[in-house]
C-alpha cells in the first residue's frame, strides 16, 4: 500500500538522517517546535500502525450481494446528499488520485529550506503524528458506518464495481481529508519558521485549493457524498492545523524578537532586536 510505503520512507530517512539528541533550553528556544522522543516515537508508531491495519481491512471487504445493491433506493439518501447519487466520472477519480497520492510526499519539499532542514527528523515525526492520526480516525469511522458510495445507487455504472466491497467505503471521505492533512501541515511548519514573512495568507490558500479541488472531483466522481467530503475535510484540516500547534515552542518568539531600554548622553529609550 501507498500510505504504507510512505511511513516507512520516512521512519528510515529519520532513523538514518536524524538525531534527537538531548539540546539546553537555549537551543530549544531557537526552534519553532518542542518535542518530546519519549512518548512520541512509540505514540507515533501507534498512529501510523492502526490505520495501516485498519486499511488493509477497509479495503479488503469482502463482495456486497447483489440483492443488497439492487435493493438501494435513492430515496433512501437525506435531501442534501441525494443529488450526488447521480454522478459518476472515472476520469475524475483518476485525477483525485493523483491529489491523493501526490500530496503524500509534499511536505518534502519543505527540506529545500535550510531552517527545517536541520530539523528534518522532528518535522518527519510530526508529520507521521499527524497523518497518523488523521488515518486513525477514517479508518475507524469507515470500518463503523458501511456506508454506501454514492455510486452504488447508479443503475448505469456496472454491477461488478457497484459490487465491490470498497462501495460501503463513502464515509467519511478519505482524499480531501488526507490532503487537507498534508497541506495544511505544511502551511502551518512553514509559516512557522517564517513568522515574519509577508505573504503568510499563500501557504494556507494553496492548501484551501488543493483540498477544494479535491473535494470537488470526489463529489463529480461519484466517490463520495457532500456531508463525506465535508466531514473528511474538517477533521484533514484539524490534524493539519492542531498537531503542529500542539507541539508549538512558546519561547520560540520570545528568543527572536528582544527588546531592552538604551541609555545613551541625551537620549534615553528601547532598543529592539530581531534575530534573522
């Protein structure tokens, strides 16, 4: 599996790269974020263990009979999913993969920046933490509701696909959710080591559209209904936002911005530093 791999890249690029070497309070406070190895290695692998196990069960239902496909009714389906019953694109799965899949990878290009580089293997481990946990919490969800896919309810797509274990997949979406997860992650690491940069709106606005896009093409898909997308977006853009802010360095401002009185022969008054 894709998620699989990924993981495993990363622990070994940590393992191999990266050290968590014990550092004084001073070198801390010259970091955007703290981190504590004791429990968060073992949390980690946790978060990243279940929902690998869990997706190998999600995806590996077993056939729905089909009876029980033929017996759906669209009326069935509250009023403001009904509409999406009607959709179905492949095409537009396709390029919802390609968001999926290629949003896996993204926060590496954060390793082009000299200041996360040097802590790549904590930016790593926090980046597992929270895709970790955002898989934690679909898996879990997928396994509990068996909803159908919207497409399950179409007479025009093929009964084999409507067939298929993965149509009890719907909710909640799973695709804007991990990328919404990625993205905003990296908005929020960057933004981070860059506190004084201008245009700190972008890194949140490219995320914003990358997970809409997302959304959008799930919906067209046929894949997912709209409360899906909805939810998968919101708990995606929570792990996103709260994992990093959870392990936010409180200091971290503090040692960059300083400020002191000055006094000199007639004048007196504050001087202000700003460590770059």
């Amino acid at each position: 599996m894709v998620f699989r791999k990924i993981c495993v890249t990363i622990l070994a690029f940590i393992t191999a790269h990266c050290s968590f070497a014990q550092t004084d309070n001073n070198t801390e406070n010259e970091r955007p974020f703290r981190f504590n190895k004791k429990w968060e290695i073992p949390v980690t692998a946790a978060l990243v263990a279940y929902p690998v196990y869990g997706m190998s069960k999600v995806y590996g239902r077993d056939d729905v009979p089909e009876a029980e496909v033929m017996a759906l009714k669209i009326t069935d389906i509250n009023k403001f999913d009904r509409p999406i019953a009607d959709n179905y694109d492949p095409d537009a799965a396709k390029v919802s993969d390609m968001f999926f899949y290629g949003s896996m990878p993204l926060p590496l290009v954060l390793l082009f920046d000299k200041r996360i580089r040097k802590d790549a293997g904590q930016i790593g481990l926090m980046y597992l933490e929270t895709v970790g946990a955002f898989g934690s919490v679909y898996v879990t969800s997928a396994m509990a509701a068996n909803r159908f896919r919207p497409y399950a309810y179409n007479p025009s797509v093929d009964i084999t696909k409507r067939t298929r274990g993965g149509a009890r997949n719907s909710f909640f979406a799973g695709h804007p959710g991990f990328v919404a997860s990625s993205t905003f992650f990296m908005a929020q690491v960057y933004t981070a080591y860059h506190p004084q940069m201008k245009l700190k709106w972008a890194p949140y606005a490219f995320a914003g559209a990358a997970t809409v896009a997302t959304g959008l093409l799930r919906l067209k898909a046929g894949q997912h209904f709209r409360s899906d997308v909805i939810v998968g977006t919101t708990i995606g853009t929570l792990s996103g936002i709260l994992i990093p802010h959870f392990h936010k360095n409180k200091n971290y401002d503090k040692q960059r911005v300083s400020i002191f009185p000055s006094f000199g022969e007639g004048s007196n008054g504050l001087t202000c530093t700003l460590k770059l």
